[in-house]
C-alpha cells in the first residue's frame, strides 16, 4: 500500500521571529497558526512539516510580513477649522504613514 502526501498525515509546527518552533496545537495537527499580539512591523513566519515518523522537514516554508495596524495621520491647515469659505479655495494639509501611505481622499460635506 502506498501512502499519499495528504496533510491529514503531517503535524505542523512553526515559528514567528527566530522564536522556538511550536506546534500549531496540542499535537500539531491543526494547520493553521494563530498569531496574536504582533507588534507593529516587519515578521517572518516559518512552518516545518513532521511526519509520521518525527521526521521534520527542514527546509519548510517561510513568509515574511509587515503587521500595520496604525491609521495615517492627516491634518488640514488651509482653510482653518470654522472658517467661512465660498467659490474656488485651496485645500491644504498633510497626510503620512510611517509604512506604506497609499493616496488621500477629500471629500466634501454639505
């Protein structure tokens, strides 16, 4: 009987910032990790296979990531804040993302 590559037959460990590998739950069977408590930047995830044997899969896979979880800052400075305005006017303002600031959006409520 040959035996298929099937995840059922694999428990799973992995590892998130050179930590120490764990297993994904009390066996290793799930294969899924839940990750909580990240702090804000750059992470690399590292999951290794075992069979059924203990044999683990030394090469894994790996996958690296950034956790962004703080908004951008915007602020307008043209027109001041209650300032009475009508016709054509600048807006001005700054917006910023210490990561990875995208565009900005202005929108206008009557």
């Amino acid at each position: 009987m040959v035996d298929d590559a099937s995840s059922s037959n694999f428990r799973y460990q992995f590892q998130i910032n050179n930590s120490n590998f764990k297993l994904t739950d009390d066996n290793g069977f799930d294969n899924r990790a839940f990750l909580v408590r990240l702090a804000e930047g750059q992470h690399r995830f590292v999951v290794q296979a075992i069979d059924q044997e203990g044999n683990i899969d030394q090469i894994g896979a790996k996958s690296d990531f950034v956790v962004d979880s703080l908004i951008p800052i915007s602020q307008i400075s043209q027109p001041s804040r209650h300032q009475v305005i009508n016709g054509v006017f600048d807006i001005k303002g700054t917006s910023n993302d210490s990561t990875d600031f995208s565009h900005y959006e202005i929108r206008i409520h009557a």
